[in-house]
C-alpha cells in the first residue's frame, strides 16, 4: 500500500475545502493507494463513506501562517505540520501535500529530513505553463536569500529532477535578471551567470532571461532567488487570474474553459521541495479543492519515481 500525507490544517483554505479535494483525489487515486490526514477531530466527520481509504492523524494544534517559522517548529511539535514530516521520516507516509507556513516547513524538512547529497538546503520548484509547454523554476519560496552557491546547488537539482523526472537530457537553463546582457543585475547575479557557463556539463545554459521572455517557452528552467520567484510566481497567478475574468465573457465556453485550467492553479498543482530525499509537495496558501486534488495525484506519482 502508498500512503500520501495531507495537512489540513495551518492554511488560508479552510480544512473543509482541503478534505473536498482529498475525496476529489481518492476518485483517481489507485486502490492500493491511500490518504493519511493530519487534521482536527471536527473534520473527520466529513470523510462520509471513505472511511476505509482514510487514515487520520488527529491534533488540535496548527503552525499558523503568521507564525515566525523557528518559534513555531520549537514551540509546536504536535502540530499537523509537524507531525507530518515526522511520519515522511519514519516511512509511515511515502509523500506529503502542505498548503502551510512555507518557513516552518523549510525548517522542519532542513532539521528532520535527509538533505541529498552536496545540499545545504532545500528549494521550492514550480512549473509555468509557456508557448511551448512549460518551465520549471527554482526557487520560488523556500530561500529568500540571493546566494550564488545555494543557487547554483538549487540548478543542479533542478536540472537533476528534469533528466530523471521528466527524461530531458540536457535541459536549457535561463538565469531570471532584468535584462539579457551579461553585466545586468547584481553582483550575485553577474557571479552566478559566469559560474553557469562556466560548469555547463549535463545542461545548456542559454543566458538571462526576462521575466516577459519566460512565457514564451524555449526554456526548461529558471533559476532565480526565492524572495525574486515567489513575487514573480504570484504576480503571474494574479495577472492569469485577471485576464481569465476579463476574457469570461468574450470567447465561446469550451475555449474559456481550456483556457483557465491552463492558466490557474490546478494545471500546476503545488510546488516540489527539491533537496530532500522525500517527495514534499508545498501548495498555495489560498488553495482550490481541485488544486489540492491536483497536488496529492501529482504526490502520488512522484512517490512511485523516487
């Protein structure tokens, strides 16, 4: 049997929701597969007939979004949050799906989770739909720090999680900067661009990138710091969000409707934690049951690679 944790609790989604998309997910789920959730008693009454494919972790305590991550992780040890990754370390669980605080969850997955090999910390990885079908982009969150060494180690899971996962064998690489020259950015950006073609070896890197240029395709992965991508990344859903209202009533229904599960968040459910040995799905915040629904099928799947 594959068990996928789920978080319930901690998020701006209230848990109700967050159950909708695991019953939405237990549909198309196989059936030597499972839910575990980490989550309030009150929320267990609403599994209905599903009682057989749903293990429950019950705790009252949550890291909140606003928390300070380190108080939280000291101060709240029977949390959902925390007891999740406790279970991905024991092997209780074979993967786990959050939607909560981003800076506890780094820090629990830096202190209680084996880090890969050469990795000082982990990275959040997203994809984007483009032109020409997606790009992957490392980090969007989990290290707001701009440190060319911590960046140049979050390209090579990047490009490590493409060859294997996604079977690209010598993936484009595009360094996010505000203009394509060489010389444009910051000192780190300008470090990391020479480090990047300089050690070019299992991918090709093309450049900087900007962030107009990223939607056009062409490009397997972005490499940008995680404060730069997680404004970036939510300044897109936002921009896809307002073109898709704005367009709802000017096309015919089934081309409204291929267009927003492109550009929402259920076609890139969750960000992947990379660096860990585990598969630790990170989800928005604000989080639709079928985005969830999304994020524990993808879980799933990656469960089944590592």
């Amino acid at each position: 049997m594959v068990a996928i944790g789920v978080d319930l609790l901690g998020s701006d989604t209230p848990g109700e929701v967050l159950l909708e998309g695991v019953l939405k997910a237990l549909k198309h789920l196989p059936a030597k597969a499972n839910v575990i959730c980490f989550g309030s008693s009150h929320l267990k009454k609403n599994i209905g007939q599903n009682a057989d494919r749903i293990g429950w972790v019950e705790t009252e305590q949550e890291i909140r979004m606003d928390d300070p991550p380190l108080e939280a992780v000291r101060h709240k040890k029977r949390s959902s949050l925390h007891l999740g990754i406790e279970a991905l370390l024991s092997k209780t669980i074979d993967a786990f799906v959050t939607t909560g605080n981003t800076g506890a969850l780094t820090a629990l997955a830096c202190l209680k989770l084996e880090l890969e090999s050469g990795i000082d910390r982990p990275c959040l990885m997203a994809t984007l739909p483009t032109m020409s079908g997606e790009t992957a982009m490392v980090d969007v969150g989990a290290s707001t720090q701009l440190d060319p060494e911590h960046l140049m180690q979050f390209t090579e899971l990047g490009v490590q999680f493409l060859r294997t996962v996604k079977k690209i064998e010598k993936p484009k690489v595009a360094l996010l900067n505000i203009g394509v020259e060489s010389m444009k950015g910051t000192t780190h950006h300008r470090k990391l661009f020479e480090t990047l073609k300089m050690t070019e070896e299992n991918f090709v890197f093309v450049g900087n990138i900007e962030g107009k240029e990223l939607f056009q395709g062409g490009v397997d992965l972005v490499v940008t710091d995680g404060f730069t991508g997680n404004v970036f990344l939510k300044s897109a859903e936002g921009m896809a969000e307002f073109l898709l209202r704005e367009v709802k009533n000017s096309v015919v229904p089934d081309t409204f409707l291929k267009l927003q599960s492109r550009f929402t968040q259920e076609v890139s459910p969750g960000a992947l934690l990379l660096g860990i040995k585990e598969t630790l799905i990170k989800c928005h915040g604000l989080c639709t049951a079928n985005s969830f629904a999304g994020a524990i099928l993808r879980a799933y799947q990656l469960s089944q690679k590592n």
